[in-house]
C-alpha cells in the first residue's frame, strides 16, 4: 500500500469512496465543488493498492500550530488493515509542535487512537487531539 498526493486522476474514485461511505454532504456530492474542496486544501492524500484507491484523508493544517483532520475514509474491504492508521499519520506528519484536532462518530474513536490522538470530549460526535 502506498500514501500519497492525491492526483488529479483519481479525483473521481475518491468522490465515489467518499459517497458509498456515506459522505453526501454538498462538498462532495457535485463534482466541481469537489474538485475546489480538493484544490482549497493543504493536504489530501490517498491510499493505494494495486492502482486502485482503498482510503482517503483531507486536513487543514497551518504547520505551526494546529491541524484538522476533516475527512478519513476507508473502503469497507480494507478496514482494519492499518489503512486508516497510516492515512492519519501521513497527515499528521513528525512536527511536533502542530496540535491536530478532529470531530469524527464514536465508531472511528479506535482508529483515531491508534494513531496518537485522545478525546477531549465525548458525545454523539467526539473532538480529539494530538501534539504530534
């Protein structure tokens, strides 16, 4: 498996992750808005397995001092196979002055600790933070 850049060609596979894993919102569902959401970003990244794309992570990061990760998908085959776990920490990067920070459903809560990240706050939607 591979993390990288997102590439232009693969804007649309990510588009169809995103939305079979119920990521519907406005952003996502038409194409163009996508492609600026993509473009407005500091840091999207793929994973990649045999050229097809298994996960997703988008973040806005000033690299200074505070991260947010907005978006971590995962293709349901590939879950529970570290995808997720590399995602974020391809994200997150070795600075550790940079605080991430992240809303994200209680299901992801594990994922998000495996890869350093601790709750703040619990709830239907949880906040959680690192220091790198």
């Amino acid at each position: 498996m591979e993390v990288r850049d997102i590439q232009a060609t693969e804007v649309e596979a990510v588009q169809r992750l995103l939305l079979e894993n119920e990521f519907a919102g406005r952003h996502v569902a038409d194409l163009n808005r996508f492609r600026t959401l993509l473009e407005k970003s500091q840091c999207a990244l793929v994973a990649v397995e045999d050229g097809e794309v298994i996960g997703f992570a988008r973040a806005i990061c000033d690299e200074l001092s505070d991260g947010y990760l907005a978006m971590l998908v995962v293709a349901a085959p590939c879950r529970k196979k570290g995808v997720g776990s590399a995602l974020v920490r391809a994200v997150m990067g070795s600075d550790s002055g940079v605080a991430w920070m992240v809303r994200a459903p209680p299901r992801s809560r594990k994922i998000l600790r495996k890869a350093g990240l601790r709750d703040i706050a619990d709830g239907p939607v949880a906040s959680a933070s690192a220091i790198n």
